[in-house]
C-alpha cells in the first residue's frame, strides 16, 4: 500500500517574549520542528508598534511594489516611497524588528547562534489576496522559497515572520506536502544545468554570486511547482490562520508554502551553513544530493 503523505505541520511553542531565554525542552522542540520541515509558532508573540508607527500602516508606504526592504547591516531601505519623516519612523520600525527577531533565534535556537547570517528585512503592507503579479512571483501558489539573482549555493534559508495587522485579521497560509515528496515528484523531469551557465549569468550580473547545480534545482522545483495548476489544487495541503500578534518561523525552503490572503507583516531572513543544523542531512541539499547521486555544490 503506498504510504499516506500528510501536508507539513504547524507546531505551537510556548515562547514568552523576543528577549528571553526559551526552556530546553521548547529549544529543543523547535530545532527538530523546523529541520523537518514544519513551522513554528509563536501565537502570543506580538511584535508593538512604538508611537506614531501606525501610520505606516498603508499599502501606498510601498509605491508600486508589493514589500519594503531593509538591509540591516547599512540600514538602506529599498521600495518604499515614503515621505523623508515617515522613512525614519519606517526604517525604525524595520530596525527594531530587525534586533528582536535576531534575539528570538539566539534564544530559541542557540546552536546555530556562530552560523547565522542576517540578510534582508522586509515590510509586507500590500494585501495578498488579490495582488497582481506574473505566476512565478505568485506566491499564493504553494511554493520552496528559491530566488534567481540570489543564489544561496545550499545554505538554508530561514524566516522570521510576524503579523502586525491592526483589525485583527490573520494572514492565511498554506503548507504543502514534505520537500521529499516534492522532489520525488518533480526532480527526474528537470533538466540539469546548462555547462557554463553559471558563470554567465554572474558574468552578465543577473546572479550577486554563482548559481550552483544546487540553486538550479531548486528554482526549477520552484518553479515547476507554481506551474502546475492540477498540483496547486490538489496537492496534499493544509489551511493555516497566523493570527494578528502571532509570529511564526520555518526554513522557507524546505517547507511548501503559500501566503493566500492577509495584510501588514514584518519578515526577516536569516542564512543558515547546511553544516551548522543539528541534522544536515534533513536539509533540501542533502537531500537532493541523495535523491541524484552527485554533489550539487
Ligand atoms: C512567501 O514567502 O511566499 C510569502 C509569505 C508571506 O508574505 O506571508
Ligand atoms: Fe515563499
């Protein structure tokens, strides 16, 4: 009899606030959670406006664009258009969200603390349900998180999201069926690289590094995913509320996700070594790496 596959799960943990030392059993909980593939949340975990932040609850702060980026290390902010006195107050904001959500992985997840990389802070003002975009930027389509100007060359990539929507609204997602399965689907169909192409495409300045055999899977499992419209409906998947002051983190990349519908949230991404997990052989490198036989990066 073939084996039943379950869509991901979404774990609740009790965590009491961004600044504070987790128990060991929940530290524990939440490294095996995510090396899975599942999510964790955190549904007491409000992240608090300061004074006057609440203006900055519009989608027109986001021009024509759908996010506001923050680079942490320069604190330059991109896609926002924002008068000069509300750019402050964003990017202090964003900063602020920047700091916590660092805390909180040093607190729940103090293995990789020497490993982490922080990269790019973001603000989602736009409501998802609805937004117009092409189908490979459509992340209201189940998706594993894969960027094609940032190759990450097998590192994880982990997120940080809260949802800060001041009419109590959620933002509803969808988690999919086990990366594995994903692969096992999709993998023997996708060609391998093209010999040479990762060096062009960084040569022409379309990649910030080298697309690795192992970003080229992972874009084309993106990818492929997304067009598929019988999979979008009906591949094993899982409705989830993330409720308005709740935050909940997963390694994007591994766990099958879409964002159906909500408005107002702070996300960041944090860079993970494959080397640095507890069980590396759990991550999408490895175990794509098995599923072909060859190394990827
Ligand atoms: C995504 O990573 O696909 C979007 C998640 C969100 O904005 O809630
Ligand atoms: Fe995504």
């Amino acid at each position: 009899m073939a084996e039943a596959i379950c869509a991901s799960e979404v774990a609740s943990l009790p965590v009491s606030g961004w600044d504070q030392p987790c128990a060991s059993e929940t530290r524990e909980q939440a490294v095996g959670v995510l090396e899975g593939g599942d999510v964790v949340f955190i549904p007491q975990l409000r992240f608090a406006l300061d004074n006057g932040e609440d203006r900055l609850l519009t989608p027109a702060i986001a021009g024509e664009g759908k996010n506001i980026s923050l680079d942490p290390a320069s604190g330059v902010l991109r896609g926002s258009s924002a008068a000069d006195t509300e750019m402050e107050l964003l990017q202090g904001m964003m900063i602020r969200f920047a700091s916590l959500s660092r805390a909180l992985l040093l607190n729940l997840l103090p293995g990789y603390a020497a490993e982490l990389t922080q990269a790019r802070t973001s603000f989602r003002p736009v409501e998802i349900a609805g937004r117009s975009s092409s189908w490979r930027k459509d992340d209201t389509r189940l998706h594993v998180d894969s960027f094609p100007s940032t190759p990450t060359q097998g590192r994880r990539i982990l997120r940080v999201f809260t949802n800060i929507n001041p009419q109590g609204r959620p933002r509803s997602w969808r988690v999919g069926e086990p990366f594995a399965a994903v692969v096992g689907r999709y993998i023997h169909s996708i060609p391998g690289p093209a010999p040479a192409s990762s060096v062009a495409l960084n040569l022409l300045g379309l990649t910030k590094s080298r697309r690795s055999a192992y970003d080229h899977y992972m874009l084309r499992l993106h990818d492929t995913m997304k067009a598929d419209l019988d999979y979008q409906k009906n591949a094993v998947q899982r409705q989830f509320e993330f409720s308005a002051g709740s935050t909940w983190i997963a390694f994007t990349d591994k766990t099958s996700h879409a964002a159906r519908g909500g408005q107002y949230a702070l996300e960041q991404t944090f860079y993970l070594p494959v080397d640095a997990m507890m069980n590396p052989a759990q991550s999408p490198l490895r175990i794509l790496e098995h599923t072909l036989g060859r190394r990827l990066v």
